[in-house]
C-alpha cells in the first residue's frame, strides 16, 4: 500500500506501476486508471479492450465505453473507489 498523496494528475499510483506494466506487456488491455484503495478500499484497475469496453481487472466487471475520468468517485475523506465494483472485489484473488 502506498501513502495517499495530495490531488495529482497521474492516474497510477506508485505501489501498483509493476502490475499494470505487467498488465500492458502481457495482454490486449490498456489501462485507464488504477488505484491501490491506500488501505481503506480493494485495489482497483480500469483497462480497455481493442473493442472498447471498458472493464475493471480485478472484478471483470462491465464499466460501459470510454469516457473521461468517470469511473472513480471520491468519499468524503477524499479516497478514490469504483462504486459499481467496490463491494465485488475479493482480496485473496489479486496475484498477478
């Protein structure tokens, strides 16, 4: 888990830079977004298919078309989730 920074325009946080490579080098997807959740929320990555669609990784879960920085929301201390996936993701299944 990396510390949550102050607002800043990189949508990938530090601690999860190796997976979404990994991701990029190894599959069709590109990614989006991602999140690692800082401890309070499951980790989160938005890919794209040469289709298209719009995914999030963890979950498979269905995000619809592109569109322009839409899939998180902030809570009100100020932390970034995916609310269509934030209670589908199970932890012990995020080895890559």
């Amino acid at each position: 888990m990396c510390v949550k920074l102050p607002y800043c325009n990189p949508r990938i946080d530090s601690c999860m830079e190796k997976i979404v490579k990994k991701l990029n080098i190894l599959s069709n997807f590109k990614t989006l977004a991602c999140c690692c959740g800082h401890g309070k929320y499951n980790p989160t990555i938005v890919i794209i298919d040469k289709k298209g669609y719009v995914f999030e990784f963890f979950s498979r879960k269905k995000l619809g078309f592109k569109k322009r920085n839409r899939y998180y929301k902030k809570d009100i201390n100020g932390f970034y989730y995916i609310p269509e996936v934030s209670h589908l993701i199970n932890l012990g299944k995020l080895a890559l």
